[in-house]
C-alpha cells in the first residue's frame, strides 16, 4: 500500500494570505514541513469541543489535500506535536487515511497556544453565538483582555463583542430550549438575555419558537415589560415660502398635536414677534446701559 501524502504531488505548500499566517505573526519562528500524522496530537486543552460535520471536508481532502497547512507546536519531553488550530483537517485527513500533512511550526507556549487556538476558532464562520460568547469569555476571563482588544484581535466591532458577551446571562436551561428551537440568530438571543428573568427569557422562547415573534416584536414586547417604552418623536410643522426666501420650523414637546394646537402656535409666535417690533428704538441699548 503506497504512503499517502498530505500534499498532491503536483501542489506545493501554501503560502497564501490566511488566518494561520497571521497567527504565526504573534512570536517565534514558523517551519513549514510534511509532518507524520502519528507524531501530532490534538490540542487537550482545544475551546472547540464539537468538530461538526466533517465528512465534506474528508472529501474535499481525498480528492485535492491538504491546502491549508496545521499550526503546531512541539512538545520536546513527548517528542510530538500538537495543534493550534485545523483540527477539523487533521481528524478529516485521519479520516481518509493520510500518512503525513503540511504543519507550520510555531514556538508557544501553554497559555499562548490557547489564546491562539481562541482566536482562531473564533474567526471561523460556522460557530453559534453560543460558542462566540464562551470562547469571548475565555479570552476576557483567561487573558484580562478589554473587549476593544478582543475586537481587535478577532477582527468584529466592540460592540458586537460586547453583544456576544451579554448572551452569557442565559441559563443553560434556556440555552438548551433556545437550541432546540432552532433559535440561533444572534439578534433574536439577544431579545432573550434581555429579559428580566429566566421565566421571562423561557416564554420569549417559547413566543419565537411558535413564530409568535419577530425581532422587532420581540423588543418592543421587552420595552412593555420593562416599562421602558421608547419615547415618542416630537410633532413638527414646517412651512416653506413659495420663492425660497425662509423657512419654518414649529417642534412641539409632544408626538400628537391638533391644527388648533399649530393655529395657536403660530398666533403666539406673530404675536412675539410683533412685540418686539413694536418696542421702542434704543430700548434694547439702554436697558444694557441700566444694567
């Protein structure tokens, strides 16, 4: 039986603009190499506990190899390496029977390889928000990072970061019954960790689930609850002069107002106006000089 190899031989390995390649850009030389896959090991200490569906990506591999090479470190004492980040390749290619693979080694240690493997499942596209919010939480609890820094080295907004975040109010209870109601849009999870209560957060659950519920429902249901609806925009009357030569502009306090209510303003505003008018010349100069 002939010794499969990570690469095709028609392939070299690639150097394109990647994840990995900014990863390797944190400290320490990275060597690229064909390593053999009994001398790698998964990441014990790996955030990213469910690999998925990975039978694509085996055939994906079966078919071209291994593109994208592994980031590993060496651990001298057991003579093996282990991986920072493509564990999906590395059981994917286990999968379909590869002897060896493309890993660029990189030198770090324990904390540093966690923080790396964090950053780079945290890049991935197909994590729920449930999973963004726990390795977000890893990264501020393990390493004291702000969530701006956090946002930075993952390449999201603060405020998404702070968003993920919130979502680690949610009991597990209502996280699982959020899971099994296929609610996975992080805006619809984030109407549920801003309810009151975990009974609140269960019935609004419940309410999305049964289609009851649209996002924007949802947070004016929460609004209601919280007895913090938001305030109504003020009533404005504009008027424009036919030729252009001014313009005006009447903002009352409140969102409803009757065409008396307009009549009456713009009687007080004529009147003040002409009171003004009608004041005598230099009165204005000679109440300064009094003053």
């Amino acid at each position: 039986m002939s010794k499969r190899m990570g690469l095709p031989v028609t392939l070299k390995m690639r150097h394109d603009a990647h994840y990995v390649d900014a990863l390797t850009t944190f400290s320490g030389a990275s060597v690229g190499r064909m390593l053999p896959v009994e001398k790698i090991r998964p990441n014990p200490e790996q955030p990213r506990k469910a690999l998925g569906e990975i039978q694509e990506l085996a055939e994906s591999i079966r078919e071209k190899g291994v593109l994208e090479p592994l980031l590993v470190r060496y651990a001298p004492r057991e003579d093996i390496y282990y991986i920072i980040s493509g564990e999906r390749r590395y059981h994917a290619s286990r999968e379909v029977g590869l002897t060896e693979l493309p890993c660029i080694e990189k030198s770090a240690d324990d904390a540093e390889t966690l923080e790396l493997s964090l950053i780079e499942n945290l890049q991935r596209k197909d994590l729920t928000p449930f999973e963004e919010a726990d390795g977000l939480a890893r990264l501020a609890d393990q390493f004291e990072y702000t969530h701006e820094e956090i946002a930075r080295k993952i390449g999201k907004s603060r405020t998404s970061v702070t968003e993920l975040l919130s979502l680690r109010v949610i009991p597990d209870a209502v996280r699982r019954r959020s899971i099994e109601a296929g609610i996975v849009s992080k805006s619809m999870l984030l109407q549920i960790a801003r309810q009151p209560t975990p009974p609140k957060m269960l019935e609004m659950v419940r309410r999305i689930s049964q289609g009851r519920l649209t996002r924007d429902e949802a947070r004016r249901v929460r609004q209601r609850e919280q007895g913090s609806s938001a305030r109504p925009d003020p009533y404005v009357f504009t008027y424009h002069a036919e030729d252009d030569s001014f313009a005006l502009r009447l903002q009352f306090r409140k969102s409803h107002v009757s065409l008396a209510e307009v009549v009456a303003a713009l009687q007080a505003a004529l009147a003040s106006a002409e009171e003004a008018d009608s004041a005598p010349a230099g009165a204005s100069e000679r109440a300064d000089h009094a003053a």
